[in-house]
C-alpha cells in the first residue's frame, strides 16, 4: 500500500532581526539574506548603510524559517556547530513559496502598519511604506525570494534590489510587470562573479520583455555584499 502526501498549516515562530526604527526612518529596507546565512550574521553587513546612524534609514532583516547545521563533518553537533538558514528546497516547493510569502507579509504589516494591527491583519490591502521609502533587497538566494515576494505578495516596494542573483526562474513575469510597475529595479553583481552576472543579464532580459526597465550595476570583487558599494549607489 502507497502512502498519501496531506498537508497541514500550523503555528510557526519566526526571527529578524532590526537595525534603526523603522517607525521612525524616512527609509525601512528589507534585507533578504542568502543561502546558509542567518540574520543576525547578514545585518551586520548593512551596519555602515549612509544615513543608519542618524536615523533616517533602518534596516529589517527576516530569517528564513528552514534552519541546518553547515559545519561539514559529520557526527554529532554540539554548541559550537554553525547554523544556516535557506529560504525554501525544491520539495514541497509551492507551499515552501506560499508560507513564506505569507509570513514576510506578515512582518512587514507588523513593522509598517501605522494603526497597529500588526501581523494578525487579514485584509488583503497592498502594504507600502505610506510617507516613508520602501527597499527590498535580496542577495544570492534571496534575489530569488524578493522577486517572488514583490510579484506574489502584498508588498509594494519603492525600490527592489537583487544583488548577486536574479528573478525566480519560475516567475510569472506579466504578474510581475504589474507589480513592479513604478518600482526601481536595481541589479548587482561583482565582476569576478561569473554565475551572478549571468543570472543579472538573464533577469534584465526577461524584464524587458514585459516592459520593465532595470538597472544593472557591477562592482569590484566577487560574491559579495560590500559596505563600499552600499554607500557608493545608495549616498543618503
């Protein structure tokens, strides 16, 4: 006898972790972090973003919700073994989407939602930043995510950023010229960086095709997220 696959939605915990006020800042960036990251560690990359320090930028940064231990040996892991995080796997890959499309709607309701109604809100109204700068960025893995998120969720950025990575390949790209429309699309990828290149040039083609313009950006050095090309594109 074959076993049946079902399905069931439960209660989860999630962590981010924040830089600056949002409630605050003239500016609330979501930083979506890559493969094998965890927040705590890709926030700290955003510490020297112009205009941080004297509160006129803050800094939000979600953790995916599937953690693993990286170290590569085997055995058993103890308080020292490290712990990455991933977005989303090829298995089960659409409620993998959907749950976390949800759940960052749900953060970003909690942190920009001026009446409080926090992450509960089941309405289905666009979440922006009202008066204030919205920037969702997603580097390597999470270029990916972002793309997914603006095209799929409430979220209506005034900026997106994919660094070191491109659009979900499987993005439906009429869904997303509709969600960009409007948006500033801004790609990035180092010059020793082969594999974001292609994946940068690949995204502004497929962009173009749905009447989306971007901005491609390349910089010194390799798979990296650089405090230096931070303040260079993004001067306060």
């Amino acid at each position: 006898m074959e076993s049946r696959e079902h399905h069931i939605r439960v209660p989860r915990t999630a962590r981010y972790r924040v830089l600056g006020n949002p409630s605050s800042a003239r500016e609330v960036w979501f930083v979506l972090h890559g493969y094998r990251q965890l927040a705590e560690r890709f926030v700290r990359r955003f510490t020297a973003l112009p205009g941080l320090a004297e509160g006129r930028r803050a800094v939000v940064a979600p953790e995916g919700l599937s953690r693993f231990y990286i170290d590569p040996e085997g055995g058993e892991h103890g308080p020292g073994s490290r712990v990455g995080a991933t977005w989303m796997t090829r298995a089960d890959r659409e409620h993998e989407i959907r749950d976390y499309v949800e759940y960052l709607d749900r953060l970003a309701a909690a942190v920009l939602d001026p009446e409080g109604r926090g992450p509960e809100a089941a309405d289905a109204r666009p979440i922006d930043g009202g008066d204030r700068g919205l920037v969702v960025l997603g580097y390597s893995q999470g270029a990916a995510t972002a793309s997914r998120w603006v095209t799929y969720g409430r979220i209506r950025p005034s900026e997106l950023v994919l660094w070191a990575g491109g659009l979900a390949v499987d993005l439906d790209l009429d869904q997303a010229a509709a969600a960009l429309r409007g948006v500033q699309v801004r790609m990035l990828a180092g010059a020793a960086d082969s594999w974001a290149r292609t994946r940068t040039t690949e995204s502004r083609r497929r962009l173009e095709r749905v009447g989306v313009e971007a901005e491609v950006i390349e910089f010194p050095g390799g798979h990296v997220l650089s405090a230096d090309t931070l303040a260079r594109y993004w001067a306060d």
